[in-house]
DNA sequence: ACATGTGAACTGCTTCACAGCG
DNA sequence: CGCTGTGAAGCAGTTCACATGT
C-alpha cells in the first residue's frame, strides 16, 4: 500500500469522532463537506484522504455513516484491543493511567512502572505501581503493544533503547527530548514545554 | 515581518534546548551540522530556519553558543514570563499544575479554576482551586497570559468562547475537541487519543 | 441535480548546491 | 579551506475543477 501522510491519519482520526456523533443521533449519511466543515478543512480534502483507502460513497448522495464509521475504525487499527504499559509513576503518568480517554478507544493500560523504590507497590489510580526491574518478564508473558513514557528527559535514551529491546514497536513521549530508535519502530512526542513556546512565539510576534 | 511555517518555530525550541545544553559545557560555538544531527534533521535545514530571523553564524566557523541562545530566546518571546491560568482541576490539570518544565520555562501558573464546588477551595499541587465564577474578575486583575484547557471534551467551546471575552490571546488545548476561535487567538491542541491512534495504525500498517 | 473520485495545478516546505566570506 | 547564507530545484501535501455515477 502507498504511504499515508501522517496529516491525513489524524484528520481520519478527527472524522471518526465526528462520524461517532452522528451515528449516534441517527443520520444515516453525510456529505464530505458536512464532514469537512465539522473539522474544520475542505471538502476535497475529506475526499482526497477518504480515496488513499478506498471508494466508501455514493455520488449525489454522501457516505453512509454507519459504514465509513466502521471503514475507518478497520483503516486505523481499532478494531481490536491494544495493550499499554506506563512508564513513570510521577504526577503524568499517574494522571494517564487514569484517563478514561485511553480506554474508552480500546487503548487498556495494564501497569505503570517506576524505578523509584518508594513509588513501587504503592497505588498510582488504581495500579500497584511495579519495579522497573520487572518490565522484561511481565513484556515477555503480557505481551504489551504500545509504551507510554512519562520520565524525566534524562532517562529517556537509555529506557527507549530498553524497550525496543524488549520489542515494543509503538511509543508514546511525553518527556522533552529527541529520541533515536530504529526505523520500524513508531515513535510520537508530546512536548508540552514546544507547545506553550510555540503560543509565547505567537503572542511576541503578531503585529 | 514575513510569516513563519509553524514546523520552523517548533525546530527553534528544540535547537534552543541543544544551544543550552552546549552552553552549560562551555563550547563557544557550534555548526549547523552538529546541531542538526542532534536535533534529526539537516544542516540545510538548520541554516535556513536561522536564515528567517538574521545572519547569526560566521562563515568557516559556525554559530556563536551564547550569542545564539540569546536570540532564539528572544525569538520565541521568552525573555519574560508569562502567566497561565490552568482551567480544569481533574487529574490532567493537577499534573499540569504541579509540572516543573512550564516554570523552568518561564510560564508561570497563577491559578487552577474548576466549575466543580466539590474541587474549589481545596489544594491541587500547591494551589487552591478557584471557582471557575470568579474567572473574568480576576483575569481582568492579574492579566494572565495563556489558558491551558484541561477540562472535558463536552464544555470546551463554550468555556473558549468565556476566555477569548475575557481576553486571553492563547490557549494550550488538552481535551480531544475540534474549537472554533477568532484569527488573532492562537490555539495549539494536544489530543493524546489521535497521537495513540497514530501509533495503532503505524503498527495495524507496517509490511 | 447532486456529490463523489481524481488527475492536474498549485502552494509551501525541504533539500540541493554553490557563491561568498571569514 | 570550512561553513554559512541563499536562490533554485525538488517534493509533498492541498486545492481546484470537472468528468462520472446515482
């Protein structure tokens, strides 16, 4: 299959929250530019992204909610459940393994860990926090699909490199630094401290 | 001054935290290619981010540390603090709260507001939450700078509609919501369900 | 008549390659 | 000679516009 630009997943992930809507009240189609303007984007680009994976609508008539609903879910990978450690029990970690947002699409996060003695065994909402120590054996038996790390920036390295090598292939970032990992394994970063210089750029520099 | 594409001002932070790193060590300068194989990408690229904003570098040489530091700082609006209200005294906004990275940075959190009379008047990392009620009165006292939005997907266009009317020129968004603002507000979003949902199809599509 | 699907045109970011200067 | 600064070329993502199917 070609290779899908990254802005035209996350806009697929955009309308299938919008879709989700809709289906729930009943509608049982929807045009691109109802969809597009939902999303805020154009309706050719609801197309273009729509037509990367195949032809879902009907002209002079729409997409079928109910379906295209279901086309995507397949197209994104959320037709299953996927497995998820936390890596770092500090105040975001803890905070992530309590959101309900990550279980609610099939994302089920199954442990938190943490090096700090202090931390291990102790309740971090709802999950007895477990000894970094562990994180081979529990991965070799639990067989975990995604790592969320939530650790300081000067850990960061030497812990990807630990779960590459315990074979996760998807990671989530939440800790400000660049990271190196091979090429087939999928990194993405939250940098909230990127984000809010990126407001203070934009509040210094409108005329 | 000619409009800067927003991946540009991103790269900047990151050659910021670098150029910091470099300094604390003491190296006088630095060529666009070290900076760029620590940050991933290319000297070219590096070079031409720097071009937007002036003539930095000396030929055969490289940039200036110091020097260089100080003026992506004054690029990017941080040579002052900035003051954030954080709106939303879940778990996410609590985390925020308590983040050290937003200080060390300059952006100063004065205050955490919840609508929850349950949540307001107790302690959320060091602060004690304000009735969401009292928001205009003393945003038009203590002119905070940026929003952070940490509050359920349902209530967020109306409480973006409360702050833009009360002023507030950026908004760091963490609720998994599309929000309509006027042209000189700047939002960001950070929507950790889409970034999951990236990594579910990096690994649903990988041959 | 209406709305999709899609080549073609366009826009804007990235990479190239080299002149220019220390 | 080394490394910057930058026009020009290349490429990727978006928008246009229309032929096509219902």
């Amino acid at each position: 299959m070609k290779r899908i630009a990254e802005s035209t997943v996350r806009r697929l992930s955009l309308y299938l929250r919008f879709l989700e809507d809709f289906e729930q009240r009943g509608q049982p189609t929807i045009s691109s530019d109802e969809l597009a303007r939902r999303g805020g984007t154009t309706s050719a680009q609801v197309r273009k992204d729509l037509s990367f994976f195949g032809s879902f609508g009907k002209r002079g008539l729409g997409y079928p909610v109910a379906e295209l609903t279901a086309q995507i879910r397949e197209i994104l990978g959320l037709g299953r459940e996927w497995k998820v450690y936390i890596i770092g029990a500090g105040k975001i970690g803890a905070a992530l393994a309590g959101y309900r947002g990550f279980r609610d699409r099939g994302f089920v996060v199954i442990a938190v860990y943490d090096t700090d003695p202090r931390k291990v065994g102790h309740p971090a909402d709802e999950f007895s926090v477990r000894d970094m120590g562990q994180l081979e054996r529990d991965a070799a038996r639990e067989k975990p699909d995604i790592a969320v790390l939530a650790i300081p920036a000067e850990g960061v390295q030497p812990t990807v490199d630990r779960l590459v090598k315990a074979g996760f292939k998807a990671i989530l970032n939440f800790a400000p630094a660049q990271i190196q990992a091979p090429a087939d394994v999928t990194i993405r970063t939250v940098n909230m401290a990127l984000e809010l210089e990126g407001l203070s750029y934009a509040l210094s520099n409108r005329d």
